[in-house]
C-alpha cells in the first residue's frame, strides 16, 4: 500500500488547486454552457411556437442606427434592413455628424422605401459621446413602442431578424424568469471568419464575451449587452433616463445602459442563427486594441455586484494558473532536497487537473461554438487566448485611457 510523505506545503498545494479547478469548472458548466444548453433545450419548442404565433398582430419595430462617415457600410448593408420579412416597422438612420456622403446615400434610398427615415444629431452639440446623443434622438423619432439597435456596418443572417428579435418579447425565448414579458432582449453580433491570427483572436474574445454576457443573463445575472444586436422597449429607455446618466462616458450606450436597468424579471436572450447580426473584425491589432481599449473603459462604472461577478473568473483562471506553475517549481525545488515524494505527487495533480479544465474549456467553446452555427477553434489557439487575453485585458485597463467619441 502506497503511503505518501506530505507535508503542509504540499496539502496548501492540493488545496488550491483543487478550489480553483472546481471554481473555474463552475464558471464553464453554469455560464459558459448555458447558451448550448438552451439552444439545443429549446430548438424544437421554439419552432413549434413561432409556427402557432405566425397569424398573430405583430407590434411595430424601430430600427436605429448611429451613422458617423458610414457611406461605404450603408451602401453594402442597408438594402438588408430594408428587405426584413416583419410586417410594421421602419429604419431610422441618425447622422452623427459625418462628413462623407453618408446622408446622400441614405436619401438615396429613401426615395423608394417610405419606411426609412433620417435625422442627425446637431452641428457643434457639446456632450462627451455624440453617439448616445444619436440614439436618443433615434429614439425620439421613433413612431414604434419597440426599439432594435444595430450598427451601420452590421449585416443581418438572414430577412427574418427582427422577427427573431421580436421573439424575446413575445415570449417565444427564455427569460432569466422564464414567466413575465420581456422589455429587453439581447442578441449575438459575431464576426466574419477570414484568414489571419487577428481574427481568430477577436473571434474568439468574441465568442467567449458572448457565451459569458449570455449565459450570466440566462442564469439570471443580465450585466451587458451589445448594441448591434440588442432591443428594448422606448417605455423603458424614457422612463430609466435613457442615457442620462451615462453622458460622461464616451462608450456605454450599449453595455452601461443594460447594466443599470436589466434585471431577471425583464431580460430575455435569443439565440437563433437568424437572429445574428455580422460585422468585419478588425484586421490591424492596433485599431482592435483601440476599440478593446474603449470596451473597457466603461467597466469601471459597472455595478458592484457585477464587478464582483467579473472578477470571479479571470481572478480565478490567473490563481490557477499561478497554482499550476508553484507546483511545478515546488518539485524541481524538492527535488534535490531529497524531498521529492509529495512533490511528485502535487506535480502530477496540478499537470492532470490542468489538462482536464484544457479539455473541458475546449469542449464547452466548440460545442457552443458548433450550436451557434459558428467555427470553433483549436486546442493550443484556445490555450493561447486564454492566457494572453487576460494579459490583455490588464494592460487596457492600467493604461490611461484615450479620448474618443465612439
């Protein structure tokens, strides 16, 4: 009978290691892998519903769009909009002080779609984030009592989005609840797949952000969303202040804004494909890290219990990590010390409680990945990223932060 020698060092190694794999295991069963869980649970009964609810009177649904130079994106994708399969709605494009031919192009296409309409925000208006300024003037215009955001480089899957949008308030998709209707509803927005390692890297921070903001509303923790895909009713956006409160961030129209006034009771997720919306990601890492850069910036004035809950798994992914490599250096430094009896021991449990959380993160990200309708990623591209995007992460947010208005 194998009796093993170890001492306090190797039970605090043991120890740590085994809270931190069941912390970060946690992390992926509960949050990551709701989004999968929910759209295999789910695929079947919703596809029942939609076809029971198809003779229904549909509401009427704002489309908004902040446009600031977006000549060339509105050109491509507009008519896309435009050519939706729900039956009231229309497409409200604000100018947000462009100076290309973005207004030219929209009124172009106004000639022969009464549904688009343009507004823009005024010359010289003194706020810190013009865009916010723009959808609320977005909102304003609006003649509908639902609003659905996207952006002007931004392609929907398919003609049937807002239909699939408009299935999370009419009760078609799951809440946080799961019983009262919903006044928000967040969406997908996934990136193109092209060639490159810059676009697998923002694919997958993508992807995982996606499965974390998504999954924590499924569980009942809504903390985010993303405006170019996301919907609430215009009651809830005048009646919380709209962005009222937010002015002195230049980001946060999007995530700032569902984190004040999203809760269990009035948040829904959906996850068709047909719900997506595409963009192009970035193919210069200095122009992805501006634009991460901005992502982060507002965290900081995230509430503080969802502060906490963020700092939960890269606090606990670094410690692992950090776990991981003490027990490696404790053996080779026991090792002469002719203590190497626990070490060994420690060492193979931190090597094998490491490639089994690698197996399970893997599978949880391609399952979801594969569910989604999107491409997953290798094992050692899913080991990379996820030990250089919290490296990066860190370093946005001690960096001093960069004016910018969007």
């Amino acid at each position: 009978m194998l009796v093993l020698d170890l001492n306090t060092t190797d039970y605090v190694l043991l120890g740590a290691l085994g809270l931190l794999f069941l912390a970060q295991l946690y992390f992926y069963a509960r949050y990551m892998a709701a989004p999968a869980r929910l759209i295999r649970r789910d695929k079947k009964a919703n596809s029942q519903k939609q076809t029971a609810n198809n003779s229904a009177e549909k509401p009427g649904v704002s489309v908004i769009i902040a446009a600031h130079n977006e000549r060339y994106n509105l050109s491509q994708y507009l008519q896309a909009l435009l050519s939706q399969d729900w039956p009231t709605y229309e497409v409200i494009v604000v100018d947000d002080g462009s100076e290309d031919e973005t207004r030219a192009i929209v009124e172009s296409y106004m000639v022969n779609d009464p549904r688009l309409r343009m507004t823009f925000v005024p010359y010289g208006a003194r706020v810190r984030s013009t865009k916010k300024l723009a959808l609320t003037l977005g909102a304003k215009a609006a003649k509908y009592d639902y609003l659905l955001l996207t952006d002007a480089d931004c392609v929907p899957e398919s003609n049937h989005w807002i239909h699939e949008m408009m299935a999370g308030f009419e009760g078609q998709q799951p809440m946080a609840n799961g019983e009262q209707p919903a006044q928000i509803v967040l969406g997908f927005s996934p990136y193109f797949c092209t060639k490159g390692h810059i676009n697998r890297l923002v694919r997958f921070d993508t992807l995982f952000n996606g499965l974390h903001y998504l999954g924590a509303a499924l569980c009942g923790h809504p903390y985010m969303g993303v405006g170019r895909n996301l919907a609430y009713r215009k009651e809830l956006f005048f009646e919380s202040g709209g962005f009222t409160h937010l002015m002195t961030n230049i980001a946060g129209d999007d995530d700032l804004f569902v984190n004040r006034v999203a809760t269990p009771q009035n948040t829904a997720v959906v996850l068709s494909r047909n719900s997506y919306v595409w963009s192009l990601a970035k193919t210069n890492l200095r122009e992805w890290l501006q634009q991460k850069r901005r992502h982060l910036s507002v965290s900081p004035s995230y509430r503080p219990e969802t502060k906490a809950r963020l700092a939960f798994e890269p606090i606990t992914r670094g410690l692992f990590y950090a776990t991981v490599l003490g027990a490696i250096i404790y053996y080779l430094y026991s090792l002469p010390c002719g203590e190497g009896q626990g070490g060994v021991f420690v060492l193979l449990l931190a090597l094998g409680l490491f490639a089994l959380r690698w197996i399970i993160q893997t599978a949880v990200i391609n399952i979801s990945a594969r569910r989604m309708g999107l491409k997953g990623f290798n094992m050692f591209s899913i080991l990379w990223f996820d030990i250089v995007l919290p490296l990066i992460n860190l370093w946005m947010l001690i960096l001093p932060k960069r004016s910018n208005k969007w």
